[in-house]
C-alpha cells in the first residue's frame, strides 16, 4: 500500500516506473531498502523521464555509498552528486525516514 494518498498503487505505473519501483525497494539491505524504497513509492508516478533518468543512474550505486550519503554519514561526493541524488539525501534525511506515517515517532 502506498505510504502516501497521492502515490500510485504500483499496477498502476508503466511499466518503467514499476521496474525502478522494484528496484528502489529490492536493494539488498533493508535500511535502504526502506528509505530508498519509500522515496520511491511516493514520487515516481510523477517524475518527469529526465528524473527517471537520473533515479536509474542513483539506483546504480552501492548500497553503502547511498546509505552513508542520504543518512549524512559521508558527504555525497562532487563527482556523483545530483539534483536526485540531493533531493533525496533531504528527505532522507528527517527521522524516520523510510517508516510509515503510524510508526514514526514525533
């Protein structure tokens, strides 16, 4: 179930969407695969394809890397940083990030 009203059901996505739906959710540690996973679930129906583009090339790093940078552990270096890639290291970022709404503390 969508952790957001406006998200779309994931049979409702192209299949595109649902493939890096998929993958944002599948990332081999669960703490990415929460965080990423729900970035994921809540905007991808409405990305344009250039931030599809750039969610595919996010997706491509390891899951280490993603998880010191969207956590703030490690800075996200120059050389990979974009506007992705910074969106969600912020919502990332604010606690409980990757929980859903009934589970995160105030």
């Amino acid at each position: 179930m969508p952790s957001d009203p406006s998200a779309s059901a994931p049979n409702e996505l192209d299949p595109r969407r649902r493939r890096l739906l998929f993958r944002a959710r599948h990332r081999g540690t669960k703490e990415a695969d929460l965080m990423i996973g729900a970035f994921v679930e809540r905007l991808v129906a409405g990305f344009t394809e250039a931030e599809l583009d750039e969610l595919e090339a996010v997706l491509e790093y390891p899951d280490v890397d993603l998880s010191d940078w969207l956590t703030g552990r490690r800075p996200i270096p120059p050389e990979c940083r974009t506007q992705m890639l910074d969106r969600m290291a912020i919502e990332c970022a604010s606690p409980g990030a990757g929980l859903p709404e009934g589970l995160r503390r105030p």
